[in-house]
C-alpha cells in the first residue's frame, strides 16, 4: 500500500500529466479526472473469446470459444481500473466492504453495469462532450431497456467495452 506522500506525489504527476491532454507524440494521455488512457491504431484484428481447453463441458456448450474479431477504427481505452476515489467523485456515498477491498484506494468493486455506464456518462459530461457525441443516454435514462443512440460506437464520449465493437474479419 502506498504512503500518503507517495499518492499525493502521483496525483500531481497525473494532474501534471492531464493539463497536456493528447500529444502527437505519444500513443497515451492522462483524462482530466486521472484515466490512464492508450491509443489503440486501428483496424485490429485479434483472436476473442476463451479457449475451449480451459472451460468445462457445460461452458463449451453456451461459450463461442475463441473466434476472429476486427475493429475498423482507432479507440483509447483506459489501462487501468476506475479507482475508489475516481468513482466517488461521481457518486459519494458509494461503499466498498472493508474486508473485500480494504484499501480505499484500490480498483472499485461490487457495480452493476448500469452504475459504470453512468459512471461514463457522467465523465463525458464532466468533460464537456457535446450531446451528439455521448454514447449514453441522460443519467435517468440508463436502465434496462435503454435505448443506446445511433452510431454511439463511433461517438467519442466515454463508454464501457462492448463486443459490439468488433466484427468477424
């Protein structure tokens, strides 16, 4: 676990590091709220999904196992987990068991999908990601059954990993 001294260093290197934003330079930058995030160069191909050797009978029997996939585009994707205090800028009162995650600083845990997603959507609009480009709907509206907008895989505000964005070769 990290000192006190040795976070507060790490936070000002990333603040530091987040006034410079995107560099011609370099494939990575650091978000305004302290995401690691690295430049993928499109298109990608790459190998999906999990080794039929490593599951059991039963999986092999609803898993695809492993099958070619494509994304046309380049895309940032953060390279580390959302931390705690990350999260709770977002929303305060969200808690973490002690005994599951006793460092308060650590990756946050125990989210239901539509808790990160919203977690993105708030993020875009920290950032003043204009409307045609938010990948969610308003904050109210993420929940089951949500209607996603068009082209939102191509949109550049912040949004979680999907399948969706990638096709068969």
């Amino acid at each position: 676990m990290q000192t006190l001294d040795e976070q507060e260093a790490i936070l000002n290197a990333d603040l530091e590091l987040a006034k410079e934003g995107l560099r011609d330079d370099r494939n990575w930058y650091v978000t305004p709220h302290g995401h690691l995030m690295t430049i993928i160069l499109g298109p990608v191909e790459f190998t999906m999904g999990t080794d039929p050797e490593l599951l059991s009978v039963n999986e092999r029997l609803t898993d695809d196992g492993e099958h070619p996939m494509r994304i046309g585009r380049s895309w940032a994707i953060s390279t580390i987990e959302t931390s705690q205090p990350q999260f709770k800028k977002f929303r305060p009162s969200q808690t973490v068991h002690p005994v599951l995650n006793p460092d308060p600083t650590a990756a946050q845990t125990s989210l239901q999908w539509y808790d990160a997603a919203k977690y993105c959507r708030w993020l875009s609009e920290q950032e003043a990601v204009e409307e045609d480009q938010m990948c969610y709907p308003a904050l109210d509206q993420i929940k089951s059954g949500m209607k996603y907008p068009k082209s939102y895989l191509t949109r550049t505000g912040y949004r979680l990993p999907s399948e969706l964005d990638s096709s068969s070769p």
